[in-house]
C-alpha cells in the first residue's frame, strides 16, 4: 500500500477485488447456470475424460478455475468454460486461489490423497472421484483430516451411493424381501485397460501438450510410455488400483452401507499370475465380516477379470446369466435372492413371480432421494452439513475396505485383521504399499 492511498481507499479496492471474483456475469458462468445469491466458485483439477463430466456436473455453479497437467486432454472443458483461468498444478493453483469455495478432483488414483489433503487444509469443499485413495495409510490419513473439519462438505464421486437403486435396495433388506442376508457376491468385467504385464522398455517422446512430471506427481520417476497415459494407468500400482479400485466403490457400495460392513476379519485372495508392477488379469477376493450388532457374520466376494458367480436355482434358466456383464451385484438371503446393477440400479428379486408381487406392493419408502451427486455435495456446502459419500463417515470406510483388498492380492496371501479397529495383523507386507513414500515436493 503506497503512503498516498488511504485507509478508505484500500478497503474500498479490496471490497472491488473481492466482488470482481465472487459475482460473476450471467455470459460467463458457462451451461446450466442458476443464479442464487451464494453461488460457488469451483475449481476443477483433472478435467479431460470423466473429469470433464464432472465440469459438466458442476456447471450449476461457477467454474472459475480448470487444471490439466495436458493441454490436449482439457481442450473441450477449455472450449466450452473460456473464462475460467487455467492452471497445470494443483498446488500452484491452490496456493494462489485462496477465493475458491470448493475443489473437484478428477485425476489418476496416485494424485487423489495429496490434492484431497492439500485442499482440505486449505479449507476448501472437496469432491474426490472415486476411489478416495490409493493406499490404506492414504485413506486413513484423509479420514482423519476430514472428521477434524465437519463445517467442510467432502463427497466421494461414486454417484451410486446418491440415486435411487441403493435406497430401494436398502428399504427391501430392512423390510426382509430376502430375510436375513448371508452372502453378496459382486463382479465386473473390468479390466478393459492391460493388467498382468511387465514395465515396457521401450522409448518414447514425452507428447508436447503433456507435462509428465506433474502427471507423475507423488509418484517415482520412471520414463514416459504410452501404456501410463492418458488411460492405462489403472493397471500400475504405483498409480491405479485396478479392476477393484474402478468400479468396486460402486458395485460394493450397497453392501457396505446397508449391512454396516465395517472392517473384515479376513481378505483371502485368488487371483492369476502375480506381476510385480500390476494387478493382475482376474482376481476373485473374499471377504470375512464377523457379526456386528445384531447382524451375523456375512461372506462379501468380489470378482473381475470376468469371472462371474454361479446363477441362482430360482434365476429361470431362458434368462441370460449374469443379467449384465459389465458389473452388479447378486444378494443372497435364507428367504431368497435379488440382483442389482453396477451403482445398485433397477433391482429385482430374482424369482420373477415374486418380484412381481413386490413390484404391486413395495415397501415404504423410508429413505430421501437426492437430486444427484453434485447437487446433494452442493447442497450440503450451503447448509453446513455433509452428504452421503463424505470422507469420513461412508466414503473413507468404504474405499479402505477395497484397497485392503487389492492389499491382499498384491501380497498374494491372506491378509488378517483385527475387526474392531482395523489394524492388520499380517506381518511382512512391505511399507510402501500401505504408505507410500512421496516424491521431493509432493506430501500429504
């Protein structure tokens, strides 16, 4: 401030600056805008491919800010959002942005942890994609940062947990269509990427829109190759969490939150051959849940690579067995059995005379619909609450439970834990797989 501006002066300057940020012409706040009083200003880290559906999900609000480390993969969010500034790193954009209210996070898994924790400390709303983190030390640590701040809205883009196929589901299992569950088998026809393979050697340029080195992140160098990027990481421990890490936040969504699953006694891992850098090509994990308040002990099997559960006796033989190969879910109860898809979706008894008389006479609906993922995140920012995925309380126990699965397969044994607090007590497993240690300028 020079000796010449007075006091008046600064404070009038800075409500100007502050208003120029915050109050955004109608011609510029891109498609689906609603123009409430409190409108959000939103940055988005990660935004080619789904990170452009969730830019997309978001245009209700403000998209001020987008951040890409390659300039080809953000070219149509950069075509369609003009006015929002532009950013390659993360840290650099957070560090300077201090106006944003809320951060989406749409990147490799590996980067997930250190823009979910660096933005939480910043005090920002945070919408992570699915899953949390990589690692279990990396959930943990989340978990933890979010309980300590409830005022800040945290979501888990595992858009499922926020429609309307997981509430029926809940509402059929509270209300005993099946009778007491025993057993849910999951699957996915994941990977759709190479997994069970070795690092390639060959050389290749670094493409000019891409900065690898921020693409990397947290993560050890190692050279650019085609086979990381832009889409096949998921395979690669060191950035993905394969077939499990895709899709198992949605498909084991339901199990866990309606049977309040918590920790597993037990992951006993099968899987095909074992590579050192990537999840293998098929897995079938069981999980082990000891009773819990009231509910017995359960069986969970997740399975990918395509490998499917036997069909129900009562699911009719003329019908295609699984219903769908992409992804779902099949419940198995002392009363019967019922299927639901990938996000819990459409579900259905699987004896078709019985579904039809619950379809005349459903349960009561006891549990809220939402408008959707980003709105029910949004709507719990302005209300000071959190919505149904947050950090702590649903999405951070959930996505535990899934790398503690792909733990197990990595480790090519059965992992052991205790029940109650989560601790493992398998010894040997290798540090670095349940945190891993960060590049020179990247932490948690």
């Amino acid at each position: 401030m020079s000796d010449t501006l007075s006091r008046r002066d600064a404070v009038r300057e800075l409500a100007t600056a502050a208003a120029a940020f915050t109050i955004v012409p109608r011609h510029v706040l891109g498609r689906g805008y609603r123009a409430p009083s409190d409108t959000l200003n939103v940055a988005c880290i990660g935004v080619g491919g789904m990170g452009y559906n969730d830019v997309k999900g978001m245009a209700f609000e403000n998209i001020a800010i987008l951040c890409d480390v390659d300039d080809r993969s953000a070219e149509r969010a950069y075509r369609e959002w003009p006015s929002a500034r532009r950013y390659r790193d993360f840290r650099v954009m957070l560090e300077r942005e201090r106006g944003i209210d809320a951060v989406t996070i749409t990147t490799p898994d590996h980067v997930h942890a250190a823009a979910a924790m660096m933005a939480l400390k910043l005090g920002k709303h945070v919408y992570c994609q699915k899953p949390l983190a990589r690692t279990v030390g990396e959930v943990r640590a989340l978990k933890a940062e979010a309980a300590a701040r409830p005022k800040q809205a945290t979501q888990m883009g595992n858009q499922g947990h926020a429609g309307e196929g997981v509430r029926q589901l809940r509402e059929w299992i509270e209300a005993g269509v099946i009778g007491t569950v025993r057993r849910v088998e999951c699957w996915t026809n994941r990977p759709i990427w190479p997994q069970g393979i070795n690092r390639p050697t060959e050389m290749h340029n670094v493409p000019p829109t891409l900065s690898w080195d921020l693409w990397l992140g947290p993560a050890a160098e190692r050279p650019y190759h085609p086979g990381y990027a832009p889409f096949n990481w998921r395979g690669w421990w060191d950035f993905g969490t394969g077939a499990m890490g895709d899709m198992a936040c949605h498909i084991m969504d339901g199990a866990f939150w309606i049977l309040d699953l918590k920790y597993p006694s037990q992951v006993i891992p099968e899987s095909t051959t074992l590579f050192a850098e990537t999840a293998p090509k098929a897995s079938r994990i069981t999980y082990e849940f000891p009773a819990r308040n009231g509910r017995p002990a359960l069986t969970v099997v997740w399975r990918d690579g395509g490998i499917y559960p036997p069909r129900p006796e009562e699911y009719g033989a003329e019908r295609a067995w699984p219903p769908d190969i992409e992804g779902g879910q099949l419940w198995i109860g002392d009363k019967g059995t019922l299927i639901a898809g990938t996000y819990g979706a459409d579900p259905q008894l699987c004896d078709a005379a019985r579904h039809a008389a619950l379809k005349s006479n459903p349960p009561a609906v006891k549990y809220p619909r939402t408008e959707g993922v980003f709105k029910e995140w949004v709507a719990a920012i302005k209300n000071g609450t959190q919505p149904g995925s947050n950090f702590a309380g649903h999405a951070g126990p959930l996505t535990e439970m899934i790398v503690l699965g792909n733990l197990a397969v990595r480790a090519g044994r059965t992992v052991d834990l205790d029940p109650n607090t989560g601790a493992i007590r398998t010894t040997g497993i290798p540090g670095d797989w349940l945190q891993p240690t960060y590049r020179t300028g990247w932490n948690l």
